[in-house]
C-alpha cells in the first residue's frame, strides 16, 4: 500500500471513529455526515489503490460502479444500497427550509449508516490486503 492509499485510509477511520463519537453524544445528523464521508474516503482510497484516480464525485453508487469497472467483485457492497448513506451525507450539511438535518436525523439512521460505513471501510481494507472476498489487486 503506497503512503497516499494509506493517507486516505487513516483518514477514512477517523471520519468513522468520529462518527462514532457523534452517535454516541447524540449528534445523529452529524454521525450520518461522517459515516458517509468514511465510506466515501474508503471507496476512493481503493481506487488509488487499484491505480484509478478517483472521479470527483460524492455519490458512492458511482464510486463503486467505477471499482466494478476494474474487475472488483463489489456485489457484497451493491446490497447495502448506498444511496442512502449518499443522500445522509449530503442532507446533513444544511437546513431545507426551516427544518435543520439536526430535527431530521435519528439514532435509527446515526446506526443505519454506521453500520453501512462499517462494511465499507472494512470491505475496502480487506480487499487492498488481498484477504477480502473480491478479486486481490494486481
């Protein structure tokens, strides 16, 4: 792993550690914003990692779509719909109208998108160890 991959991936970790914390103290909206920046950090230190620079993009369907694109077996991460965790990490960031994300988001999403960052991040990092269940990379 060259020192750049590894860069993105101790910051991946922390922005879950972070969101982690969050969840913990009741910060729910902004546990969902961190999870999601993890996962998204995950993705894109991967595709260093493949040798792909990573698209300038948030949407994590995208980021996955493109790994796919390299021969990764990304199956596993298809089935947790990130779409959610993409659309929490960008609502999470302003109030639409006069409600504020910190009134939208729950507990039940804080754990819904820790639990998909979680996967993730750990998918991403057993992959680029050449122990995950996708293809080891070249």
């Amino acid at each position: 792993m060259t020192p750049r991959v590894e860069a993105w991936f101790r910051q991946a970790n922390s922005d879950l550690a972070v969101a982690r914390l969050t969840a913990t103290e009741g910060f729910h909206a902004q546990a969902c914003y961190h999870a999601g920046q993890a996962a998204e950090k995950a993705l894109k230190g991967l595709l260093l990692g493949c040798g792909v620079v990573p698209p300038y993009s948030h949407s994590l369907d995208r980021l996955l779509d493109v790994l796919g694109e390299q021969g990764l077996d990304i199956t596993t991460l298809q089935a947790l719909s990130l779409k959610a965790l993409t659309r929490m990490s960008s609502e999470t960031r302003y109030p639409q109208d006069e409600e504020a994300p910190v009134d939208r988001f729950d507990a039940q999403d804080s754990d819904q998108a820790l639990a998909m960052a979680t996967r993730v991040v750990a998918f991403a990092t057993a992959v680029l160890r050449g122990d995950g269940d996708s293809r080891p990379l070249r």
